[in-house]
C-alpha cells in the first residue's frame, strides 16, 4: 500500500508540475500579448501626436499665407483707388481745359467779328458818303474822304479778317495738341488701371497646393503618419 501512495503522490505531483507549466506558458504568453497591444497604442498616440503636429503647421502656413496676402491685396488696392481717383481728376480736368479753350477761342472770335462788323459799317458809311469813288479819284463835295482812305479801311478789314482765322487755327492747333496729351495721360493711367485690377484678381485666386495640401514654396511637415 505504501508503495501504492508513493506512485499516486508522484502522479499528482507531476500533474501538478504540468498544469503549473501550462499556466505559466499561458501567462507567458499574455503577458507577450499586453505588452503587443500597448506597444500598438503608443505606436497609434506617436502617429496621432505626428499627424496633429503636421496639421498644426499646414494650418500656421495657411495663416501666414493669408495674412501677406491679405496685405497685398489692400496695397494693391489702396493703389487702384488712387489711380481711380487721378484718372477721375485727370478726366475733370481734361473737360476743363478743353471748355476753357473752346470758350477762349469764341470770345477771341466773338471779339475779332464784332470788330469787322464795326469796320463793315465804317466803310458802308464812308462808300454811302463819298458815293464809293474809284481809286484816285477826287473826294465828293463836301465829302471829305478820299479813295486812298477808303483803300486803307479795306485793307484794315483784311488784315482783321486774316487776324480772326489765324486767332482759329492757333487756337485749333492748341486744343488738338492739348487733348492729344491728355489722351496719352488717360491712356495711360487705363493702362496702369487694368495692370492693378490683373494683379488684384490674380491675388484673389486661391494658391496652387502640393501634394501636402500646402501652398507651394512652403516648408514641408514631418513625414506622414504610419498606418496603424
């Protein structure tokens, strides 16, 4: 019987053994899986730290992006008002010397016409009162006025009327001289005008990204995050 219960105790003692190195393996082996999983998770919280650094900086570029344009578009713009505001100016001021030309050149005529007519008359009272003589003949009685006079008082009304178109073709030649240099100013500052406006919409479209999402000639993030 002794011999009987020495057998069973080594029987029970080797089961005991066994199952004490199952559960160890089997502990083993969870202890292999938890350290797995957490190394998982702080691989996943390293890739989600990276990925919201990356985020951070894309969207400080984008802010600073916006801001010097922001500042470009209201420099340009402060620069469009004020040629708006000259082109207004120079147009006003275009009218105005036009208009003053033109009322120079018909008080100039208004003037010069008064005048041949104030002759016209002068001579229409000299021809009734001499009786209109030829050249070089003797005064009428008790006239007074002699040919040679009359004579003069056309060559006076000539000379006026020679006067009154020259007084128009300077005049003409000044006012197409002075709006053929106010087209050219206005031309010009259209020009520069439509320069401003191109530059002010080409500033308003939005900038050309790369494949980051980024504005381009910005400064790429960190590499992107691994797959978890």
């Amino acid at each position: 019987m002794l011999e009987d219960y020495r057998r069973e105790t080594m029987r029970r003692v080797t089961d005991t053994d066994e199952r004490m190195q199952s559960l160890s393996t089997k502990l083993d082996k969870l202890t292999e899986k938890v350290d797995t999983n957490a190394n998982l998770e702080k691989q996943k919280t390293d890739n989600l730290a990276m990925l919201l650094r990356e985020l951070t900086e894309k969207f400080d570029d984008s802010i600073k992006w916006q801001e010097l344009v922001k500042g470009q578009i209201t420099a340009v713009q402060n620069r469009q008002n004020a040629t708006d505001d000259l082109l207004s100016s120079t147009s006003a001021l275009v009218g105005t010397v036009r208009d003053d030309l033109r009322s120079s050149l018909s008080a100039e005529v208004s003037d010069r016409a008064k005048a041949v007519d104030e002759l016209n008359k002068e001579l229409d009272r000299l021809r009734a009162k001499i009786g209109a003589p030829s050249t070089g003949a003797a005064p009428a009685p008790g006239g007074g006025v002699t040919a040679a006079e009359l004579e003069e008082c056309h060559a006076q009304v000539r000379k006026l009327a020679e006067a009154v178109q020259t007084v128009k073709t300077v005049l003409g030649m000044k006012i197409q001289s002075e709006q053929k240099l106010r087209v050219e100013e206005l031309k010009s500052i259209h020009e520069n005008h439509d320069e401003l406006k191109a530059k002010v919409d080409q500033l308003n479209k939005p900038p050309p990204q790369d494949g980051d999402g980024k504005p381009k000639g910005k400064g790429k993030g960190k590499g992107a995050a691994g797959k978890s």
